[in-house]
C-alpha cells in the first residue's frame, strides 16, 4: 500500500522533524515550509512516523483511497 502524504502549509511552523526521519519525502521550500518530494522512497511506517513527529499535525497522511489516517 502507498499512502498519499500531503503538507497543511498554514499549520506547518518549520520544526523539521519530517526532514530528520524522511529526508528523501520532505524538504524545506524557499518559505521554510515543509514540501513534499517523493513519498515512495521510504515505506509507509516512516512515512507515518514522520507525519507524527509534527508537532504541529501539519502532515496529513491518507490511504489510497483517500481516507484520513492522520492526524
């Protein structure tokens, strides 16, 4: 399963816990907000536990048929 994995720009402060547990998912843009590059390159648990490491549950994780899973 692949998850799709997306950035709530308004909520995301710059912690950049996502960075530091998925480097090749998540980068800085020119704003210091996190994007999102390539969520296939880790599996889906690093996937999640980046998202959880948000403090601000700035990074919405959803299945592939779009369900919320978190936050």
């Amino acid at each position: 399963m692949h998850m799709k994995v997306r950035v709530d720009r308004e909520l995301c402060l710059s912690a950049g816990n996502c960075i530091a547990i998925a480097p090749t998912v998540f980068e800085f843009d020119e704003e210091r907000k996190a994007v999102v590059l390539d969520p296939t390159s880790v599996d889906d648990d690093t996937l999640l536990e980046a998202a959880e490491s948000c403090p601000f549950d700035a990074i919405i994780v959803e299945d592939e048929q779009g369900r919320q899973i978190y936050p």
